[in-house]
C-alpha cells in the first residue's frame, strides 16, 4: 500500500490515458485515493511530457476547486492527521543489500547505455564511469541501465532501472515509459523509500571539492568525464529529491545548479532553499542564453551540448566503419587512442 492516500496510479498495461491539456496519447497519468471513496476526474494527474507540457493538476488542487468534494473524502482531517505524522514521525530509510548491488554491476554486453558511451568514450572510459557512480544492468526489457542511490554512508537507498537506446544514448519512451524502481522489482517488503542525490557517495573523502547540480543520472555521469575538476550530482528530474532533507549532505559547500533547458526559472526558485545550507550557491543560465528556439523545445541538458561535437572515440569509429582494415591495422600495430 502506498504512504500517501492520494497517490499516483500505479503504472499497468493500458492506464496511461490521453493528457488533457496536451492531448498526447498514453502519456498521462491519473491519482487515485488509496481508499476508494473518491474516484477523480480524468483531467487529475500528471502528464509524462515534463517539459513540453508540465500539466499536473494535483488533488490539493482539485480538492480546492472542488470544496463540497473535501467533505465526502473528509480530505481535511486527512491533511492533518499527514501533517502531524510527517512532524513527530521520522521513519527510517530502507536499503537495498550490497550483494543485490554488487550482483548488477556486471553483464553489461547488454546494458544500452554502456554500449552507447563506449561508442562515445571508448570500453575503458566508460567502465571507469560505471565503477565511479556504480552503475549496474538490470535484465528488464532485455537489458537496462540501473542507477543505484548511494548516499554518504555508503548505502544503497534505491536503484532507477532505466532503458536507453543504443544507438542515440536517449532514453525509449514509446510505446511507453520504460522506467521503474529496484526496490519495487525486488518486492522488498515494508520497504520505505527515502531518496537521495545520484552519486552522493562521491561526497565523502572531498569535502573541499566544488559540485555541479544536474537533472539527469546520466549527464552527471557523462559530465564527470568532460569536466572532472567537479562532483558532478543528479536530483534524478527538475523536481526528484530536490529537497531540504536531500540537500543538507551539501552543506558548507560550493554548488552550481545546472538545470535543462526550460527549468531555469523553477531551479531559480527552489536555490532559495540551499541558501541557508551551501557556502555558494549559484544558478548557471549559459544553456538558456546559447540556446535555439528548438533546442528549448526539445528540453536539451548541458550534456547534449558537449555530445554535439564528436569526440576522438567516435571520430575513430567513424573511420574504421568506412575502412574496416582500419581496425586490423591498428590491432597488429598495438595503437591506442588517447584522448
């Protein structure tokens, strides 16, 4: 069951719908009462087109709108009776075991993404990334990327199964959302989930390094290798654990937020929160000045930015693929790239 009453309907073949504001097909998604005695309307939900649409009608929302509903769900002592849970009740984060963890950091012979940045960085570069931020491969979909929440302390909060596509590195959205959570696949019982920063655990032993604040899991790993003088973080989405709780393991420290393309502004707002935490806080806007009418459509991040100019690796491949003697001659020569 879930913590909150009101929630998110759980994701099943055919529960997507249409989104009423942008009308696109099987990419909304409805909230459900827990409880069964309220049935929402089907313009209450949250659309999956975060940047193109951003249309989330919330129950709060729809219960305000709505006030002779507020009686049926007594949706008032329910806020409070959440209120006072939230206040004196601190539940304690699950974890999820080393020996799960340290079973998925292998098979990547069919892990998309892993292909993908070899193809980009090369076999070494990239291994050294996914030992870096513990990245593992989960069998799901016939293979998918599995970005483990590591906090400070070392421990595993929850891992973002994910699938990408081979060949572009994009994550596949149709003909549906091919994301889900470990934790869930694993059926863990009485698991409570408290979110972390992707790659928190590169925190500890460089308390003097600066950081740079992503949206997405895989720019801060593709970042870290374009500009490794930075810990490069993820909040895992321009809203994910982007939270005063999730925050405080920055404290003291000199941070950068760097948001998509179309987030600016909401990032803006919510820095304000880091103020009282950071030594610096500081809100890049480069991507928003530089950026195409197009480009802020498409939502684009800092790291499709850097992956628009090809790197030595995938110049090298180019190559080889119209002269496969390339290949043989550089095996017989004992060459390596370096880059």
């Amino acid at each position: 069951m879930s913590e909150y009453r009101f929630h998110l309907q759980k994701y099943s073949y055919g529960s997507k719908i249409a989104c009423p504001n942008c009308g696109g097909s099987r990419c909304f998604v409805r909230y459900v009462d827990e409880e069964g005695v309220v049935v929402f309307p089907d313009r209450v939900g949250k659309c999956d087109h975060e940047h193109k649409c951003c249309y989330h009608y919330t129950p709060r929302e729809y219960f305000r709108d709505n006030p002779d509903m507020m009686n049926k769900a007594d949706y008032s002592r329910f806020e409070r009776q959440r209120s006072l849970e939230r206040k004196f009740v601190q539940p304690v984060p699950s974890f999820i075991s080393p020996d799960i963890v340290g079973r998925s950091l292998s098979h990547y012979d069919i892990n998309p993404l892993y292909h993908y940045l070899s193809n980009v960085f090369g076999a070494e570069e990239t291994m050294r990334l996914f030992n870096i931020y513990r990245i593992g491969t989960s069998a799901k979909w016939g293979g998918s990327t599995i970005f483990w929440q590591t906090d400070i302390s070392g421990n595993v909060r929850t891992g973002k199964i994910m699938l990408y596509d081979t060949q572009t590195g994009h994550r596949i959205k149709e003909p549906q959302a091919y994301i889900c959570w470990a934790h869930s696949e694993l059926h863990l019982p009485d698991f409570h989930l408290k979110q972390c920063l992707f790659g928190e655990h590169l925190l500890k032993g460089a308390s003097s390094s600066p950081v740079m604040l992503v949206e997405s899991e895989k720019t801060a790993v593709i970042m870290s290798h374009f500009i490794p003088d930075y810990i490069w973080l993820a909040t895992g989405g321009k809203n994910g654990c982007f939270n005063k709780e999730a925050m405080s393991v920055l404290r003291g420290r000199e941070v950068t937020l760097v948001p998509d393309l179309g987030s600016t502004e909401l990032w803006r707002e919510k820095s304000a929160l880091l103020s009282g935490i950071c030594k610096r806080v500081a809100v890049s806007d480069v991507l928003e000045r530089m950026a195409t009418d197009d480009q802020r459509e498409a939502g684009l991040d800092i790291a499709d930015f850097f992956l628009t100019v090809p790197t030595k690796c995938q110049i090298l491949q180019q190559m080889i693929r119209r002269n496969p003697a390339l290949q043989t001659l550089i095996d017989e020569l004992g060459l390596e790239l370096v880059e």
